[in-house]
C-alpha cells in the first residue's frame, strides 16, 4: 500500500498526546508524527500544562510554532477552555485549508470538546494508538489513575474507527473490555534503523575499559530499582548508565544514583544518546515484573538493537519471538548472568549482523507502511457499512414553477443514497426570527445543503433566524450556486459567515480566484457544476416530430436581457435577430422572436422546439461581474440620460469598462432539451461546458455570420442532420453522462469523501400532508398521540409502541413546544418528536378548502378576457419583474407605476403574484 492512498483520504495529521515535544526522546509519537509529515501537513496537539513556559505564559486558547521539522507544527492546546479551544482548533484548520483530518489519539482526557467537534463535522477518521494496557493493574503505574483512564480509554474507543496496539497482548486486551466493530490491529514498536545506521558510519565498536550497561527512558516507578540496585552492587565491575528523563521524589532512585558504579547522564539529544547506546555493552530493560509490564512493548528494545547491543530483558510475551537478541532474566542473578554472557558476544560480526538486520526488520519505516495501510484499508470498508445521511436542502419554494429547479431539487431525493428533507428558507415567516431560530432543530441533520433557489445574492432573501441555525451548524455545509455574477460581493459575504465548507459553482475553475479569492475562502472547496441536466419530463419524446416533416428550418424564441449581462448577454438577442433577417432575405421557413410577448410557455414550447429541424443558441450565463451593483447603478444612470439607448451605446459608454476577464460562458438547460427532442442545434462558436462539440453535436456559427451559407445549406441536408442529432442524442442522453441521476451519484461520491462519520441519529418520521391525485395536498398529521405510532420506521426492541405514545404526549401537552419533553421510561433512540406551534393537527384527512369568493370572482373575471390579452398581461407582468430582480429599466415610468400598485397589494397577494409570474420561459 502507497502513501498516496493515505493522501487521497487525508488532507491532515491531527496527534493528540500528552507529550511535551521538545523535551520528549524520540518516541513512537516522534516517529510517526515524522513519518507522516513527509505525506501530510502534522499538528502535534498538545495539552497547555506539558510545557512549563508556555503553561505560565500563554494567555490564548491556542499557540502554534514550528518544530524544525517540515510540515509538522506543535500546538498548544488549552484544554481548560472546553468548547472554545475546540472551536478555534477547527477555525485553525480551516484556515489553513485542511478538511479530512486523520485524528490520531493517545490521549483519551484532555480533547472531549475537540473530539466531539470532529465527530460533528463527520469528515474526522479516528485511530487510537493503545501503547498500554490500561485495562490491567499494575502497581509500577500507581499514579497514573488506572480506573480513571481505564474508563477515559473505554469511552473513547468505542467511537473510533481503529486501534492499533503495540503488541499483540495490549491489542487483545482491547478486543475483549471494549464493545466495538472497528478495526483492532497490531503494529510493535519499531526503531529508528536508517538513524542509527548513519550515527554509527563507518566505526567499528571498541570494548570500554569497563563494561557498561545502559538504560535509556523514563526514569520512574515502572523501574525495578531494587533489582537494579542488587545489580549494580553485585557487579562492581561494570558500570550502569541511565538516560532519559527523571521523575521527581523517587528515593528509590537516589539510592540506586548514589552508588559509584551508576552514573546518571540526563537527557540526551538524539545523537548524544546514539553515540552511548553505540559505546555499550549491553542494553537493559529492568521494570518492575508485573502483567501491564509483560504486556506491553518498550520503545527502546528494537532501538538497542540498532546500534548492535545485545538486550537483559524481564519477561515481555513480545519479546519472546527473538529469544537469540532477547534473552529473558527475572532476578539479579539472572540478570547478571545473562549481562556477562551477552558481553562475550557483543563484538562477534555475526551476531552483530544479525541484531542490526532485526532492527531494520522492525524499523519504523516499515512499521509506517504497515500503518498506512490499515488506516486506508479500514477506511474504504466503512462506505460498505455506512448508513444514508440525514440530509436537508434549504431552497425557494416559490421558484420552483421552474422545471428546471423543480427537477434539480427532486433529483437528491430520487436518486441519492442519502435521506433528504426539504426546508423553505427564503423571506419573512409569520413569526419572528427568535421563533424560527428555535422552530426547526437543524443540528439533528447531518449535513446542510444551500441550494441556489434561495438566492444568497440579494441582502434580506434567506431567512434570518434558519440563517442562524445554518451560521451554528458544525457539520458538513454545502452550498449550489448560480448566477454568480449577480451582486457577487453579497453572495460572498453569506458564504463567510455561513461558513460553506463546498460550493457547486458555475465559475470556471481558472478563473475562480479572481472571484473567490482563496484568502477569503482558504476552507472552501469549489466544485464545478452544470446550471441544469437532461430534463426528466416521462413524456418529453412525444412532442418530436420525424425530421423528414418537419417543415420549419428554424425554431427560436430569444428574449432581450438587461444590460448588465453584457456582451454574452446580448447574444441570445444578437443570434436572433441577425438569424431571422438572413433567413428571410433567402425565404427560409424560421419562426424566430425576441419579444417576450411572443415566448411560449409548457407543453407549447416543447410541442414548438419539437417541430423544427433546428434551434439557435449561444452560451448561457454574463460577460460582466456586478460585484456591488455599481454595474447596475451605472446603467440606470445612463439610461436616465439617454432613453431608448442601445446595446452598441451602452457597451460603449458603459459597459466596455466592466467587462470580465473571467469567461462565464455556460451550456444552457435548452440545450438539453433540443438534444433530447433531437432538434439540431445551431449554435455560436463556444465551449458550452465541454457538454457539445462542434460538427460533432452542433453546427457551428461564426458571431459574424461569415459561414451562415453553409450553415443554412446542412438545414436542407435531412441525412447529415439526422446523423448529427443522433449522434448527440447518443453522446449526451443515452450515455446518462448529463442525467439527473449521473450527478447525484457523482454527488453522493463527493459526499462520501468528505463525511466518513455515522449520522447523527435516526429520524423517525410520520405523516404530516398527503397529495392527492389533483395535486392538492391535505393535513393528515395525528392529535392523538397514537397516531404517531405509523411511522416509517419498524418499531420492536427497545422502541415501542408505548414509548413513543409517551414520547409524544409530552411534547403534545407542552405548553411551550420549544420546552424539553418529560423523560421517556426507558431510552429512545432517535430524535426528539416536536410539533410546530402554528401547525394544527387533524385527525383525518379533509378537503381542500373553498377559495374565498373574492378569489372566485377574480378568476371569473380573469377567464373573461380574450386569451390573447392574458398572454400579454403574463409576459408584461414576467417582464416587470424580471426587471426588477436584475435592477435594470427601474426608473422608467410604466415600471414605478407597477411598483406603486403591486405594493399596495395584500401581502399574501404579492406572494402569490411572485410565484405566479416568476419568469422562465420556454
């Protein structure tokens, strides 16, 4: 296994320990903190208290510096600060545009909050590495609070993905007290090979003038210092060397320092400490004999090792699978015995050979490799057991008239593996925003969704008080965006406080720095997406005239689009325009408009583009970035000056200046549905998303009209257009490349990457509205507490019926529906039941109410008009307001006199006229 799997699935090391780094010797945290440094950026977490200097003087939460080492930074970490810590920890990895982070734990007590963050934001993958066995006694370890971290350990492990134990033994003491379907795996203590080898070079060891045995460590109550000082005085011949650091108040040691055969050498840095394991003799590993000690695996047994020292050990079951470098002793003469044997071969070529081809065997390197890919390996089985998500999109249901919005909204739903739910977010509510803030729980989802209905380009759209929740939210956020160009400064300004940790956009991806800049957005991923797919309409097909009847050459309903699109902008008018005059000039049969009276809406514009051999397009989208609306503001300025102006004069006196370098050139939605209606498409040079090529799927025409010949003769060419349609029939529609499906799946995919935790919890639902056959829906939501027994989940096991009736009595009798329920009698395992206070249960399904009778009267008297006259009353009425989403032609006359009477409107009239007239034509 490469470490590139380990960079594909981790942006991040995050190690959190209880180790002061600048003081602790080379340690397995050392060596794997190096280890993945080389691969990923490394923060050494660790508690404020483990350096004096920084305990006393810090007065933040958070400190990181440099260790010398690329790409690995020691953090100190306030571990008193509870949440605050936590919080700034992940704005810290934010920051520094670090997403996936590896969690790799030795420390099981001072990181809840910041353990509990992870777990929230779900992208956290967690390994505890178990150097002891907490779950055995040991009287050596007496000062450690073994029940306290033995319980800290339980806790903690039972939410981790791995364990990886030092020694077999530690491993199966974890199996056996923890409850846990993770991975548990062993991985022994390595040493440092490549080190040694270079420390020693060339030299050859030389027998001392007395033999010395050495111990490199802690120096604590682990020590067996009664055996070691019966050694040290039954061998006076030999010197004893200790290193490492000392622990205070230790009596025991100073009676063993004292003695004039034992020197104390302090701590040494790594290379001092090479060249005195190098001039031993013989290396010890004295504890005290207990299970915890036989258990475990010493750092410093393979690292003897590697310098060519023969090892004194007391019983390690580890050890025990190289008797031949290892060779066991459990009193003082024992030790001794073995201590004189081992000196007889210290400097014999053969076994030196062998000691150090041990070592390299058991080198960290390897031992990392062997790491990476359990890790990854683990990894990749979770996507076999994961559960779906608990997804919810935020969005505009007064948009989605719009096929095309409808059917992008629906598609999560259809296709994704995910559970998704659906929350209006957008406008004033009928209750404040305190009240909406604590109407909705949106913690309980998993992941939050933005969806691009729910314009974040305008100031007052999303609704303060979901706004908040979303500001809140500590999972995984993603934003859908569209029309970017619009009042980009706004959209920019919701996306940092909201804190989106994915946007979809349409911005191409070399130009996204000019318009996201990553100082702003260093943990933001940008992700390229389509403003629409292949509509899904079951029916679509009927409305596709065989090409060998289809009379008309060209179909094509453009429109005239604010000023503020710009150059791109003005295309769909251009094309149109210039398309239809040459046409007839040669007595084509075009039906060709760019008038908005004369767009067609539904069935009719389907039945229309169906009818026709061909179609017009150019690529969707602004040449113009309105970042404050100065664009907007210039225009009507100069609009005010000169009425009537034109395109050409506007782009002159205006526009020139604001033109983007930033190519936001888009394949529009109509694309599709010429493909799909297999209409030839006749299209301005462009990119189009890289969806269509020229010749290929479309027929290409230059923007000055030079090759408009050749471009109306393959109109008369029914064989080339037959091919030319089928071929992007095939490529973009059966292919399902540019389906709704193929990019929730692709979604889905992305999604997995970027959460790997469990949901939070399960949502249980019950039945709120039903939809009848006409489209009209009713309440069916319970009163009675009974009703909510028929649910979408199977009840059994520890959630019955009689718990959930209780469950729900007590939010139903509530008096304040944001107050805590009574506790259940036994535990329920999903999310608290609320009910929306201004949501009146029914019983039974009823019908839908009568309209009032003023709105009967004014549907009478609407259908009395010729329907002529109601088409152009809708297309003005779109027109309008269309214009006023873009601020362009606000200031003239028929567009104030609009104004003035829509806002004297009913509230509820307004809304409704919106969602009515919202504009997308055909």
């Amino acid at each position: 296994m490469t470490v590139d799997a380990l960079t594909d699935a981790f942006d991040v090391v995050v190690m959190l320990t209880w180790s002061d780094w600048k003081t602790e010797p080379r340690s397995n945290r050392y060596h794997y903190a190096t280890r993945f440094s080389g691969s990923l950026p490394v923060l050494f977490v660790q508690p404020r208290f483990m350096d004096p200097e920084v305990d006393r003087t810090l007065e933040a939460n958070l400190m990181v510096e440099g260790s010398g080492i690329d790409g690995l930074d020691i953090c100190h970490y306030d571990q008193d600060a509870d949440r605050d810590s936590a919080d700034e920890f992940v704005a810290l990895l934010r920051a520094r545009g670090h997403h996936r982070p590896l969690v790799w734990i030795y420390n099981p007590r001072d990181f809840g909050p910041l353990l509990a963050a992870f777990r929230e934001a779900g992208n956290g993958f967690f390994v505890y590495h178990a150097t002891e066995n907490y779950f055995t006694h040991s009287e050596s370890a007496a000062g450690l609070e073994q029940q306290k971290i033995r319980d800290l350990v339980t806790k903690l492990c039972s939410d981790v993905d791995v364990i990886i134990g030092v020694s077999e033994s530690v491993s199966a003491a974890y199996r056996s007290h923890i409850e846990f379907d993770g991975v548990v795996a062993t991985v022994e203590n390595g040493c440092d090979a490549a080190f040694a080898a270079q420390r020693i070079g060339t030299r050859t060891w030389q027998s001392p003038p007395r033999p010395v045995a050495i111990y490199q460590g802690g120096i604590n109550p682990r020590l067996d210092f009664a055996l070691l000082r019966q050694l040290a005085i039954d061998m006076p011949d030999w010197d004893f060397r200790f290193c490492g650091r000392q622990a205070e108040a230790q009596p025991d040691w100073d009676a063993l320092a004292s003695l004039p055969n034992v020197q104390y050498l302090g701590e040494l840095d790594p290379a001092a400490l090479g060249d005195r394991l190098f001039d031993a003799v013989v290396g010890l590993i004295p504890f005290v004999q207990d299970p915890w000690i036989r258990e475990s695996l010493p750092l410093k047994a393979f690292e003897y090792l590697s310098y060519g020292l023969p090892v004194v050990t007391v019983p390690i079951d580890s050890l025990r699978n190289h008797p031949d470098a290892f060779v066991e002793a459990r009193t003082a003469p024992e030790f001794a015995a073995a201590m004189r044997a081992a000196a007889e071969q210290r400097a014999a070529p053969a076994r030196i050979d062998e000691r150090l081809s041990l070592a390299a065997e058991n080198s960290y390197d390897s031992r990392f490799h062997e790491v990476v890919k359990i890790i990854t390996d683990a990894r990749a089985g979770l996507s076999e057991k994961r559960e779906p998500l608990n997804v919810v999109m935020l969005y505009d249901e007064r948009w989605t008239h719009i096929s095309t919005i409808q059917e992008h909204l629906d598609s999560f739903r259809k296709y994704s593996r995910n559970e998704f739910h659906y929350l209006p977010a957008t406008g004033k509510w009928a209750v404040s925003d305190d009240d909406l803030d604590r109407a909705f729980d949106l913690s309980l989802f998993d992941v939050v969704i933005v969806h691009y209905s729910l314009r974040v380009s305008l100031e007052d759209y999303f609704s303060e008080g979901i706004a908040r929740q979303v500001e809140r939210h500590r999972g995984l956020k993603i934003l859908f965006i569209q029309d970017e160009y619009e009042r980009t400064e706004t959209s920019r300004r919701w996306m940092e406080r909201l804190q989106f940790h994915v946007v979809y956009t349409c911005v191409p991806e070399d130009g996204r720095a000019a318009i996201y800049p990553p100082y702003r957005f260093p943990g933001t991923e940008f992700r390229s997406t389509l403003t629409g797919y292949v509509p899904e309409t079951g029916d679509l097909d009927r409305f596709a005239m065989p090409l060998d009847q289809r009379a008309l050459h060209i179909g094509y309903r453009g429109r005239i689009l604010p000023f503020v699109y710009g150059r791109l902008g003005n295309e769909k008018y251009r094309i149109g325009v210039e398309v239809k005059r040459l046409a007839m000039e040669r007595g084509m049969h075009v039906d060709i408009e760019v008038d908005d009276s004369k767009r067609i809406y539904g069935d009719g514009w389907y039945r229309f583009l169906g009818s026709a051999r061909a179609t017009l397009g150019t690529e969707s989208g602004s040449s113009i970035f309105d970042f404050t609306g100065e664009v907007a503001e210039a225009i009507a300025r100069e609009e005010s000056r000169s009425p009537g102006i034109t395109f050409e004069e506007m782009q002159e006196r205006v526009l020139d200046r604001f033109e983007s370098p930033v190519r936001m050139n888009q394949v529009s939605p109509k694309i599709f549905e010429a493909i799909r209606l297999r209409t030839a498409l006749i299209l301005f040079e462009g990119e189009y998303s890289g969806v269509v090529q020229p010749d290929v799927h479309f027929i290409p025409l230059r923007k000055d009209f030079g090759n408009i010949e050749e471009v109306f003769r393959k109109l008369e060419d029914l064989e080339y257009l037959s091919g030319l349609t089928e071929r992007a029939y095939q490529d973009v529609i059966e292919s399902d490349r540019y389906s709704y499906q193929r990019f929730v799946e692709e979604f889905d995919a992305d999604l997995e990457q970027r959460h790997r935790g469990q949901r939070r919890v399960e949502i249980v639902s019950v039945p709120a509205f039903a939809r009848k056959p006409d489209g009209s829906f009713v309440t069916v939501l319970a009163r009675d507490p009974a009703g909510f027994v028929l649910a979408n989940r199977v009840l059994g096991g520890v959630l019955q019926r009689e718990q959930v009736m209780e469950q729900v009595r007590d939010v139903l009798a509530s008096p304040d529906p944001s107050a805590p329920p009574a506790p259940a009698p036994a535990p329920v395992p999903f999310a608290d039941i609320t009910v929306a206070p201004d949501l009146p249960p029914h019983t039974a399904p009823e019908p839908a109410p009568k309209p009032r009778l003023v709105v009967r009267v004014a549907r009478f008297g609407w259908h009395l008009l010729p329907a002529g006259m109601r088409t152009r009353m809708v297309v003005r009425a779109r027109g309008l307001l269309d214009r006023h989403v873009a601020g362009s032609q606000t200031t003239s006359l028929d567009y104030r006199i609009a104004r003035r009477v829509f806002r004297a409107l009913p509230a509820r009239l307004r809304a409704r006229l919106v969602q009515i007239f919202g504009s997308q034509g055909g």
